[in-house]
C-alpha cells in the first residue's frame, strides 16, 4: 500500500514565513523544491533552500508593510523607496 502524502503547498504552508513570501516568489520557491525533489537533494541542501527562501520571505514581508505605512499615508513619499 502506498503512502498518500499531501500536496506539496499544504506542506509547505505549514512554514510559519510560507504567506510572506509574495506570490511570485511563491511559485518560484514551488518550481525550485519540485525540481530538487526529483534530483533527490540531500537534507542539508534542502535545509539550506528552504533557510534561503525563508530570507526571501522576511524581505517580502519588510516591503509589503513599508507599501502598506505609505499607502496609508503614514509613511511620506520621501521615506519610502520603491
């Protein structure tokens, strides 16, 4: 009997940073993990991805708020660099 797993974004989503990655950054990530699931990355690269994608989350997040402060009207046109 084969093991049913998940699908890999309900996994995935289980990252506490997985929804401050933007979109497009999250279908990269995606892209990137099926690729090294099917070259058999060792655990450590695997460590080592997801440690990197987490980065890219943590700046996603940094921008999304800094766009939200000056939409809002908090943050002036001066402060907020595009």
């Amino acid at each position: 009997m084969e093991l049913e797993l998940p699908p890999l974004t309900d996994v995935l989503g289980r990252l506490p940073w997985y929804r401050d990655l933007s979109a497009n950054h999250r279908g990269e990530m995606l892209t990137e993990i099926r690729g090294r699931l099917v070259t058999r990355t060792s655990r450590d690269e695997f460590a080592h991805l997801l440690e990197r994608w987490s980065s890219v989350a943590h700046s996603d997040a940094k921008w999304a708020r800094l766009r939200l402060l000056h939409e809002s009207g908090m943050l002036s046109p001066g402060e907020f660099l595009t």
